[in-house]
C-alpha cells in the first residue's frame, strides 16, 4: 500500500524527488502523510479535489482487506 500510493503520487507531479510520504500507525488507522512540492500541490489535489479523493478511494479500498481505517492527508 505504501509503494502504491509513492507510485501514483510520482507519475502526477513534476518534482519527483520532493515527494515525501510519511506513515503513522496504530491499532485501528493508517495515517499517510504526502508532501510534495509547492507547484506540484494542484496537480495532487486536481480539480474541485477529485485527484485527491480517487488516490485516497483506492487506497482505502486496499485497506478495506485489512480492516483498518486509511487517511490520506496531502501537504505542501
């Protein structure tokens, strides 16, 4: 899940090497932390958000299998 969601964050932006993604863990969730650079923010989140919520609708629906809450949250 974490490859996955490095994958789709690289072949969107410009900056490759500025993606950063950072994973907090607990019982129930997994909280990704993706930081990209500034210029390359709109083109992760798209248009009215809707980048943004298919990256995190397949994410969540891996997480799905493993019962646990996924949040992906985007940062510049």
């Amino acid at each position: 899940m974490d490859e996955l969601l490095k994958f789709l964050v690289k072949s969107l932006v410009e900056n490759e090497e500025a993606v950063e993604v950072t994973k907090e863990e607990d019982e129930k969730a997994i909280t990704y932390r993706v930081k990209v650079a500034e210029n390359d923010l709109g083109k992760v989140i798209g248009k009215n958000g809707k980048t943004a919520m298919s990256i995190r609708t397949i994410i969540k629906s891996i997480a799905n299998k493993l019962h646990k809450k996924v949040f992906v949250k985007f940062e510049d």
